[in-house]
C-alpha cells in the first residue's frame, strides 16, 4: 500500500512533447503543464480508489489490478486498459478508442516522489509527484 496518501505534481519532464505526440492542441497543452494535478491514492489489495483533481477537473477513478476499464484523459480522448502490480511498480497499458494505438504508464516510488511515466508513439515523458 505504498502509493496510499495525497500526491502534488511537482515537475514534468518531456511531457509538451508527450502531449503534441497524444495530438492534444497547443492551448491545452500550454494549460495542462500548470495543471496543479494533485493525486488522492488509495490501496486496499487489489482494488484502488484515486481521486484526482486539477485546475481543470476532479475526477474519481476506482480499479481493480488485471480488470479492464475505460478512463477518459483530461482532453476527452477515451481508452481502455488495465493496470498490473510488478513489483513495487504499478504498470498500465490502455488503447485508444480513436485510433487503437496503446498508450503506456507506469507509477513508482522512487526516492520518496511518486514517479508517472508515459509512453505513446516512440515519446516518453514524466510526472514527478511529491507527499503533501
């Protein structure tokens, strides 16, 4: 249960990159890197409750590790994937609705931040989160 608590984004790396790759327009883009996300995590076995809000929306997302669902990204493009636990690294592959092309994301402890990774179409990009 160690992602459990609140969770502040506190830098990006790569993620304008990430987002153009994602076809997100450059105003929301421009919008989304001071989007003040902030992450409520909760962990009870398998079954994970994240409540994430932002300067654009709050959203409540409930999984179960290894069970499909859909989720849509703060632009509106839906997926529809699953999230395994390897490990201390909570690992996510989701395809897009639109275009069947699979967008990945990983959560990981790393030195006491929350670290979410991304991938889509050969760009990688980062979200650092620290405790609040």
């Amino acid at each position: 249960m160690a992602f459990n608590g609140s969770w502040k984004v506190d830098r990006s790396e790569n993620y304008e990159k990430f987002m153009e790759q994602m076809g997100i327009n450059v105003m929301k883009r421009k919008l989304a890197e001071h989007d003040n996300l902030k992450l409520v995590i909760e962990q009870t076995g398998d079954t994970f409750h994240i409540k994430e809000s932002s300067t654009f929306r709050t959203k409540d997302i409930n999984f179960t590790l290894g069970v499909p669902f859909d989720y849509s990204l703060a632009d509106g493009t839906e997926v529809s994937g699953t999230w395994e636990l390897e490990g201390d690294t909570l690992k996510g592959k989701f395809t897009r609705k639109d275009n069947n092309k699979v967008l990945t994301t990983t959560r990981a402890l790393v030195g006491g931040e929350l670290v979410q990774s991304y991938s889509y179409e050969g760009v990688d990009a980062k979200r650092i989160f620290k405790k609040h």
